[in-house]
C-alpha cells in the first residue's frame, strides 16, 4: 500500500517552521522600490558574514605565527554565523512591516556586529603584540 505524497503546502509549512511564516503573505504589495531595497541590505548582510567567514578561515589555516590566532578566527566565524542567521530574520520582519505600513523593528544586528568586530580587533592586536615579545 502506498501513501499519496504531502500537498506542498504541508510541506512549506514544515519548511517554514523554523524560519517564520512568509511576510509576502500578509499586507499589501507594497512599492517594488522598498522591497528591492530590503532585498539589497539582506544581501549586504550576507555580503558582510561571507566576508567574516573568509577572514576567520584565513586566519585558522595562514596565520600560524601567533599563539591563540585559533580563537582569533573562531571568533570570526562566530560572527560571521550570528550575521547571516540574523539576516533572513531582519529582512523578514523588515518586509513585514513594510507590507502592513508600519515603524521598521529595530535591530540589535549592528550593535552585535560593532561589539564582536572590536572585540576581535583587540584581540588580533593582543596577539600581535604577545607575539612580538
């Protein structure tokens, strides 16, 4: 005996669960020119955790004459998962709010991203001059 497969909406909703349900669901459609901008911070964003991503990899596999530089990408890495999985959620409730013409939710996205980047830069500049010693 077979089993007919899910309806995709079963599927989507599985899907989804994680992630919030769709913000292009909800509202009216609103000017393209607000969603294309959403659309092009939420890649900015991207944009910025691949970058910290290449960086805390470059950092674990060439740098090898600090000790500690294993933290020092780690914790750019760390920053660069925190950036991508904010992302999808700013550009969600961004659109959202867009749609439904209401305040944009503040985000505490830049203030993590402010904190953890001088955070890493002074460790990056403990360890050089640890190093030079």
């Amino acid at each position: 005996m077979t089993t007919a497969p899910d309806p995709p909406s079963r599927k989507r909703d599985a899907f989804t669960r994680g992630l919030g349900a769709d913000p292009r669901e909800v509202g009216s459609e609103p000017d393209y020119r607000f969603t294309l901008a959403n659309e092009r911070t939420f890649l900015a964003w991207i944009r910025t955790a691949l970058a910290l991503a290449a960086g805390g990899l470059g950092v674990v596999s060439l740098i090898d004459q600090f000790y500690g530089e294993e933290w020092l990408g780690l914790g750019l890495l760390a920053l660069s998962f925190i950036t991508a999985a904010s992302a999808y959620r700013r550009w969600s409730t961004n659109e959202r709010s867009i749609r439904l013409e209401e305040p944009l939710p503040p985000s505490r996205l830049p203030l993590i991203l402010a904190i953890g980047a001088s955070a890493v830069a002074v460790g990056a500049a403990m360890l050089f001059v640890v190093g030079e010693l």
